[in-house]
C-alpha cells in the first residue's frame, strides 16, 4: 500500500485499539486488584477530558472509515474483470461525503460518459433489480454502494423514464458552433428539440436510458441517491410552484382569478420585454435557443454585454419564436439595451400589460402534453362566465433547464384573455 494510505491505516488501528480498550475495561475478573482511586478532579477538568476524548475518538472512527472505503474501492476496482475506468468516479459521486468530492467526480464521469453510459446503466440496473438486504441497507463503504445504485435505478425507472417516454432521444456530439460537447436531446421537447420529426418508438432506447441516468447523475453533488429518491416520491403533492422556479429574474404579475378544481388561474402581468428570434425562422428548438444565448452572453450585440439569465423561457406557439425575458433594467428602457447584430437573427420587443390565462404543469414538456394542456386551457376559457380569448394565440414557458429532474419542473401554457362582455 501507498504512502498516501498509512495514515488512514494507522486511523483503522488506532480505533480498534479504542475499540479493545472499552472491552478490557468492561470485563475485569474476579480476581483482578482494584484500581488505586482517581485523584480527585474539578468538575472542569473532567469534562474537558470527556471532550478531548470524543473528539479523538470521532477522528479516529472518520479515518476508519475513510480507510476502509479506500481499500473497499480498490479491492473492487481491482477485481473488476473489465478495468472499468467509471466505477470509481461514479462510487465517489454516490458515497463521498464532501460536495467538492462528488463534483469533481461527477466532471470525471461526464468526461467518459458517452463510452460507458450502457455499462453504469446496467451496473444500476443490477442492483436495483436484484433488491434484497443489501440492496436496503446505507452502511458506507461496505453497503452503501449497492444501495445507492439500487436507490437510483428506482428513481430512473419509476420518475424520468416514464416522463420521457413517447420522445426518442438524439444523441448530439456538437453544438451549433461545433464545439464538442454531448448532449441527450428529447426529441418532441419544445425548448431542447433539434428540429426534426419525431418518429415513434415503443421500446426504451439505449439513448433514452442514458438520458435519464444522466439527469439523475446530474443532481447528486448536492444531495445523495437516497433523498434523490424521496423527494420523486413525494412530488405529487407539492403545490407551491415557487419552489421549481429559479431563483432568477422573472416577469411580475398578479393573480387575479383562480380555479382551485382545475388549476387554472388568469393572471395580470406587467410590462417587460423580451428578446426573440425572428419570424420566418426555423421553429422554436435549440438552435434558436442558442441563437438567442448569443445575444444574452454578449457575443452577438454591438456592445458585447453579457447578461444575466432570466427565466421563462417562452415559444409562441403559432409563430414558432423563441423569446428569453430581458434583464428587468431594460424593460421600460428598451431603447437603451444593446442591439442585436445584424447577423444575429433576433429582435428585441416590448411587452406591454397583459392579461393571461394560465395552466401549470410539470414533468418534460413534450409536444402532446403541451397540446393537450393547450386544448384544456381553451376549453376552460371558453366555458368561462367571467373571460373569453382576447386573441386566438397560445404561448409556452419553460423555467427550467432541460436536465432539471421532471418533479421539480414548472411550465405554463398560457392564452390572452378579456372580461367577457355581459349581454
């Protein structure tokens, strides 16, 4: 063993000493000589020895167990028969107790994943089908991993999959201006779309697969499998969508008539702008959102401003344009923003006072959910007493960034509403 492994050793041993220590104290013979009497101590004294004591035995027990998962990781990598270069990142990523750890080991995983997202997905699977105590218990290092990969398969399986089914996923090596980077594209989402027809597909995909694993993947340095696991379960009954929207800059708006029954609500918002992609564009996916990411980030206006990010991000689903919320300093001051280059595709539009009829929903906003939460949204409008459609046009606002996982996902369909008129 390493020089980098002695003191972890010595921490492994020096807590089965306390260990036998405890033991000998508390079985003295019968014929044993009685202990001379303790000099007599203040109160102060013994307590900080107590102290002192669990303290050393607290630091000693964490090297042990640092030590002990060190040697469990080798030992496994070591007789693992393929030599599997993710198996060690990924155990960090599930088990290390410090953020840093597991974020640079969720980096290191993400390096290799597009060469071995099939084998960590059955290495996942395995254990989370194969169930059993093992599977159950979270004692680190010895059991802990097994169960951390059982508690993620359950979250894949039963949470992200099911939300991407009906949408084949695209594997993308590129982005638009070719810089390497491998993207997992859901193929009938409106915001992370290619472009291209959906074709349908009844089994999962190995694609499909690798994507929710990677969305699940994606959220353990701050948290671990286990309460990534409750918090999907307990999702169906949060209420407050406040709590799935960035903490970011977003339009104001007032509510100023709700349907408890159905969740929807007609809102009043106030003015703010936008910056969205031309008409006559192609329809709303993610070349236009990078195409409107270019203008945000400063490399496509006149003054290379890079701005903040804001959120929705909003389609119109008539036109096909994609908008991003302006910065809120410009929104009565548009004048004064930056203009878009003259190759940039994007135009920059005020948005005055409006009334909207919303419904919220969560989970991937996939093309037929969005259509069916359209029709239902119109329908609900038209049999409305107080409103009626001010404008036949629909619009679509996504909060989140396409690898947030389905239960913490907001979005909206809205419709522009008026006061219906009282014969």
């Amino acid at each position: 063993m390493s020089c980098m492994r002695k003191r972890p050793v010595r921490g492994v041993l020096a807590a089965l000493a306390v260990v036998v220590g405890f033991w000998s104290a508390s079985f003295v013979g019968p014929n044993s000589a009685p202990a001379p009497a303790p000099a007599p101590r203040t109160a102060a004294a013994a307590t900080a020895d107590a102290e002192a004591e669990t303290v050393d035995v607290m630091e000693t027990a964490e090297e042990a167990e640092e030590a002990a998962a060190e040697v469990a990781e080798e030992a496994e990598v070591a007789t693992a028969s393929d030599g599997a270069a993710w198996r060690s990142p990924l155990r960090r990523l599930l088990l290390a107790r410090r953020q840093k750890v597991r974020e640079d080991a969720l980096k290191e995983l993400a390096g290799i994943y597009d060469q071995a997202s099939e084998q960590i997905f059955k290495e996942v699977e395995r254990y989370g089908e194969a169930g059993g105590l093992a599977s159950s218990l979270r004692l680190r290092p010895f059991f802990g991993y097994r169960s951390a990969c059982a508690s993620l398969y359950r979250t894949v399986r039963d949470h992200i999959l099911p939300q991407q089914a009906g949408s084949p996923v695209v594997v993308s090596a590129q982005t638009r201006d070719g810089a390497p980077r491998l993207r997992y594209v859901l193929q009938t989402d409106a915001m992370d779309a290619d472009g291209r027809e959906a074709s349908e597909e009844e089994a999962v995909s190995e694609a499909s697969k690798a994507r929710a694993l990677f969305v699940a993947l994606r959220q353990l340095p701050q948290t671990n499998a286990w309460t990534l696991e409750r918090s999907a379960g307990s999702a169906e009954t949060v209420e407050e969508w406040s709590k799935r929207t960035p903490k970011l800059e977003t339009p104001k708006y007032k509510v100023i008539s709700r349907d408890a029954l159905f969740g929807f609500e007609v809102r009043e918002y106030e003015p703010y702008a936008v910056v969205q992609t031309q008409q006559g564009t192609e329809a709303a996916n993610n070349r236009s959102f990078f195409m409107l990411a270019d203008y945000i980030f400063g490399k496509k206006n006149e003054r290379k401003e890079k701005m903040a990010m804001t959120t929705p991000v909003q389609m119109d689903r008539d036109t096909g344009s994609m908008s991003f919320i302006m910065p809120s300093k410009y929104w009565t001051s548009l004048e004064d923003a930056p203009q878009p280059d003259a190759d940039a595709g994007v135009l920059l539009e005020p948005r005055p006072r409006e009334r909207l009829a919303v419904s919220v929903f969560g989970g991937y906003a996939l093309g037929p959910r969005v259509a069916r939460k359209t029709e239902e949204l119109i329908d609900f409008v038209q049999k409305s007493e107080a409103w009626e459609l001010a404008e036949n046009s629909t619009r679509l606002m996504q909060y989140n960034d396409p690898f947030t996982v389905p239960w913490k996902r907001r979005n909206e369909v809205s419709v522009p509403v008026r006061p219906k008129v009282k014969a």
